[in-house]
C-alpha cells in the first residue's frame, strides 16, 4: 500500500496546536473589548509573575520571625502589617501565592485528563459503557464535596498534599460530563465519519479526532472550576487539613489571625482579601472566555 | 400535571439506593483501608501487644475485609454508628442533637437566598445591560468568589463586635440556654412554641448573621441561573404574545415567565440547599454554631474517624435526598423531562 495515496486521502482534523493558537489570537482581539475580563487576566498574570520571583518580590522571608515587631498594623515597613511572630504578612501572602497556584495547577492537572477520558469514552462508545460511566458521574456528582474531601483528609493525614488528592477525587464529574457532551457532537462529524471509512481504529479516533476537539471547552470549564478549587482548599486549610504550618497558605492564615481579629483585624483579613481577588479573576477569566469561545453561550 | 409511573418511580429509587450503597463504599474504604493504623489511633502507639491485639479483635480488623464491610453495613442498618470518642455517647445520639442546628441555620439561608436571589435574577434579565443588570452581576460574581469563613469573620467583627447589632457565637446568649425544652430541635420553633418569645428574638438575634453569610454563596447562584432561565424564555413567542397584548413587563415575568422556569428553579434550589448543608460546616465554625459542621471538625482535630464518617453518611444521604426530591419535582411537574432521562 502506498505511503503517498494514505497521506493524500486521510482527512485530518487541524492539529491542535494550530488550533489553539488560532483561537488564542481570536480571543485576545475580543478581548480588548470587554474591561472586566481583561482586569481578570491582568490579575492572574500577575498572580503568576508573584508566584514564579517570589524571593525576589517579597521584603522578607515567609517565615522570619521578628518577635519585636509582631502584631504591628500596616505600615510602609510592613504593607499588610505582622502577624503574632512578627512575620510579614505581605511576604507571607506572596509565598502563599505559590501555594495557591500549585494547588490549582494540580487539581487540574490530575482532573482534566482523567474528566477528557472518562466523558470522551461515554459519549463516543456510548450504549452500556455510557450508561455505566455516567451513572458513576451523577454518583460523585451527588456528594457533598467539601465533606467527602475532609473526611478524605482525616484519613489520610492533613497536608497540603492530601488536600489536593481530595479535591481532585470529586471534580472530575462536571468535566466528564461536558467532555461527554462534546464528544456526543463531534463523533457523528464528517470528519470522523470519513477517518472511520479509512479505517482509522476506534482508539484512533478517539484519540486524534475526538479527544483535542473537547479540549478548549474543557478547559474552559476548568478555569471556571479553578475559583472553587481555591474556595475549597482555603476552606480545608482554615480548618487544618491542608499546607501544615509554617507555610503561608492562605485559609491557614486566616484561621490562625481569628484568634486576633478584634484588635489586630489586619491578620485575618488580608489573606481573605487575596483569597477573594484570586477567586474573582478566576471566574471574571472563566466567564469571559466562555462567552468568547462558545458563542452559543454568548447569546443567551 | 401529570402523575408518575410506578416503575419510573421505582428506577429512580433505585439509583438513590445504589448510590447510596456506593457513598457507604466510599466511607467504609476512607474509615477502615485508608487510614495506616486504626488500632494504633485508639490504643496509642505505645500500647502493649496483648491490649493492640484485642483492639484488634474488637475493631474487627481481623475479619476478612468483606465480612468487616457486611458488618458495617449491619451496624448502620441498625442506627449503630459506633461511639464518639470526644463525648462518649453514641455517634448517632450526637448527631441527632447537632443536625437540626445545621438544618435549621441551612434552611434560613435558603430562604433568604431564595426570596432575594430570584427576584434579583428576574430584574437583572428584564432589566438586561441596565444598572440593575450589572448590580446583579457584580454581587453573584463576588459570592461566587468569597471564602464564606472569612466572609462570618469580618461580618461578627463589624456587625457585633463594633455595631453590636446582631448576637454573637452560638445558638442564643448563654442565660437562655437550656430553657426551652427541644421538641424539634429548631430552636427558633421550639421557643415560640412554648410560648418564650425573648428567647425566640435572641434566637434570631444569633441566627441572622450566620444564616446571611451563609445565604450569600447560595444567593449568587441562584441570582445567575434564575436570570439565564428568564432570558431563555423572553424570546419566546408566548411572551412577544403577552407583551403584544398589553400585559405589563413586571406581570409579564411574575405571572407568565415565572411559573415557565419554576421547574428549572426547583433543581437548583433543591441543589443550592444541599450546598448550604455543607458549606454550614466552615461557618459553623466561625460561629461556634453547635451543628453538625462543628461536630464533624471537633472530631476530625481529634482523629475520631467513627463520627467522622457518620457526619459525612448523614450529609451525604441528606444530599442526595434532595436531588431525589428535586428530580421527582420536576418529573411530576414537566412531563417533558420524564422522556428525556433514557
């Protein structure tokens, strides 16, 4: 059989690569257009510029304790004040940022596959392994999260690792279902269809055809997500079962400043501020670029 | 309306019990394979051989793990959730003094959700790009995104602590505690019905910050989904109808689009109430309110995996009994969604 007449014939999907890079050039000249959305970009690139020069970024050490000057209010020595140990409550919070996008990236790192696969298989095979695999979906999907994570938590042992297992155990469903949805639409394409006649296995197919065209949504779906995963590891680290102290994460930080909170408010409410502003460009970026990609979405 | 086929009504009992099943699965491996050494935990790890061995025998865990999970499964069937390590009663007498606290803090916040988030979504879609419109926007972005802990910390900071307008922590003030006798276990009911209305408003006095806070995330959600279901339905033809012969736009949508989306709305208040339950556990907290979140955390501090996952069993199940409801709901109330599901 000729290499050529193969190469010729076979009707390919454009690769995804290009794809993306044309859709990204889409989506920032849309962008310009829509002030709140790009607010919410500019606040995540700069979470990330803080989160990768840290050291460089933050007037002290995370975890310098300068007993001598603890529980000082803000000051321009001090941006955000101290806390008991006299540690700067701005460097702490920079360092915190690592935390944070650490904790997002891995959720969705373990999340976004593991959703791709599970809603791609049951949408494209359909039938039983459909009904099975969804069935199991709905089942996660009616957990009460937050609890099963804490319970997760307790058995394992808290820390900033156990934390992020948790998370992921039960955020997958909401992806596996979009995935579904998607690959239901895609898998009776031309495209596929013509792949199919050429005798393209049913791996193949889901792989190289099926699988890259659900994935700007998915990760659409995932930044959506991502405002929630913060929400829910700040929660578990307000109650002890995430990042162990010394480290400066945020929902810690606020627990530990409660104790203060009448005299030296500043402890407790500067974490919950950074929570709140990283939270909001999360959603802000989310909606935003749902609204520019799926423009199904944008008309309702 | 029409009415539900028995064995619609079967299959979807069904799927309540086999994820049920599924979640005491989920609990059974979190409680007994997870953690390293369950005996270790209790006994200390300094314990002599002879007393590890028959904590052993009396856990259990030297029964095959299929025997230790149809064992589990018998206890719970039997109410037996095992002994609360923190105060040596029983779990299941425990949890049946904390849940009605969280119930009764979770269901003021739905209402209040409800009675401000629906109408807000209305406006912000009949109002749609206008101010209204942004307002709604910017407060369910915003609740989307707080962390309600934080969100209870800074609100008793300010609205007791400084204005002194609300209660502080716990149920009621300290000298009222004790005097009504639970019939219900809400104690807002229990104290107007005996009558006690000082303790009802100092009842209230504690709640309505909590319930506030709590109502917030929950309103925000509720705000978007009810303004994207209206938006979907003033496209229609019946509403142009409505519109063209004469009916008011505030009529238009109290009388026309509401009972259209009123299925849709059921769904996400029955979902929006099971998040409540669990987001009552972070608050708890901060409020020092005796339900089941603070139970649980007390418990987990501790490592006390039996009333751990008896907290997790109650929520769960509570949760998804919801969705059962909210699903028979909308089944009995449009028929359309009953041939859609397979």
């Amino acid at each position: 059989m000729s290499q050529v007449l193969h190469n010729d014939a076979i009707v390919k999907p454009p690769g995804i690569l290009a794809r993306l890079q044309a859709s990204a050039g889409r989506t920032i000249r849309k962008l310009a257009e829509e002030p709140l959305g790009m607010a919410g970009f500019l606040i995540l690139a700069m979470l990330v510029v803080v989160a990768v020069f840290a050291p460089l970024i933050s007037p002290y050490g995370p975890n310098v304790q300068m007993l001598s000057d603890a529980l000082k209010p803000p000051s321009l020595a001090h941006l955000a004040g101290t806390d008991e140990f006299g540690r700067d409550i701005v460097s702490r919070l920079v360092w915190g940022t690592r935390i944070t996008i650490q904790t997002v990236l891995s959720v969705s790192v373990i999340v976004g596959p593991v959703g791709l696969i599970i809603g791609v298989v049951a949408g494209f095979f359909g039938g039983r392994t459909d009904a099975i695999l969804m069935r199991a979906t709905d089942i996660v999907l009616s957990f009460p999260s937050l609890i099963l994570a804490l319970a997760f938590a307790a058995a394992l042992g808290a820390g900033l690792n156990t934390a992020i297992i948790a998370i992921s155990l039960t955020a997958w469903p909401p992806i596996a279902r979009l995935a579904r949805a998607e690959s239901l639409v895609v898998r009776n394409a031309d495209y596929v269809a013509a792949a199919r006649l050429y005798g393209a296995s049913p791996v193949r197919i889901l792989l190289l055809y099926i699988a890259p065209m659900c994935i700007p949504s998915v990760i659409v779906r995932l930044t959506l997500n991502m405002a929630g995963i913060i929400l829910t590891a700040a929660s578990l680290g307000f109650l002890g079962l995430g990042a162990q102290p010394p480290s400066p994460e945020w929902g810690a930080m606020i627990s530990s400043g409660r104790k203060f909170m009448l005299d030296y408010w500043w402890v407790a409410v500067m974490p919950g501020i950074a929570i709140l502003l990283t939270s909001l460009a999360f959603n802000i970026v989310g909606d935003t670029l749902r609204d520019l990609l799926d423009p199904r979405h944008a008309r309702s | 309306m029409k009415e539900l086929s028995a064995s619609e009504l079967g299959r979807r009992l069904l799927h309540l019990l086999l994820s049920l099943f599924i979640l005491l699965c989920v609990t059974f491996v979190i409680g007994r394979v997870l953690p390293a050494d369950p005996v270790g935990a209790i006994v200390g790890e300094l314990a002599d051989p002879a007393a590890y061995e028959a904590m052993r025998t009396r856990l259990g865990l030297d029964l095959p793990l299929y025997q230790q999970f149809f064992i589990y499964l018998n206890n719970l069937l039997h109410g037996d959730f095992g002994t609360a390590i923190l105060t040596g009663n029983p779990v299941s007498q425990d949890l049946s003094r904390a849940f009605p606290a969280t119930l009764e803090l979770a269901t003021l916040a739905v209402l209040i959700s409800t009675f401000v988030g629906v109408p807000l979504g209305l406006a912000a879609a009949l109002f749609r790009d206008t101010f209204i419109d942004k307002i709604a926007r910017v407060v369910s972005l915003v609740g989307h995104s707080i962390p309600v802990f934080w969100f209870g910390i800074v609100g008793l900071v300010v609205f007791y602590a400084t204005l002194n307008w609300v209660g502080g922590p716990g149920r009621v003030d300290v000298y009222y505690e004790g005097i009504v006798t639970p019939a219900t276990g809400l104690l807002l009911v229990d104290s107007l019905l005996e009558g006690e209305t000082e303790i009802f408003w100092n009842a209230l006095s504690h709640i309505i910050l909590p319930a506030i806070i709590l109502a917030y995330a929950a309103m925000a959600y509720i705000t978007r989904m009810t303004r994207s279901f209206t938006l979907e339905q003033l496209g229609q033809d019946y509403v142009i109808a409505a519109r063209a012969k004469g009916v008011g736009p505030a009529r238009t949508v109290v009388s026309h689009v509401l009972p259209n989306i009123a299925v849709q709305l059921i769904t996400v208040l029955a979902i929006s109430y099971g998040n409540l339950l669990e987001g009552a556990v972070v608050t708890e907290i901060v409020f020092s309110w005796p339900g089941i979140g603070q139970y649980m955390t007390n418990a987990l501090m501790i490592g006390d995996m039996n009333a751990i996952l008896a907290a997790t069993i109650v929520v769960g199940l509570v949760f998804m009994l919801l969705n059962f409801i909210a699903d028979i709901a909308s089944a009995i109330l449009d028929p359309r969604t009953r041939e859609a599901t397979r």
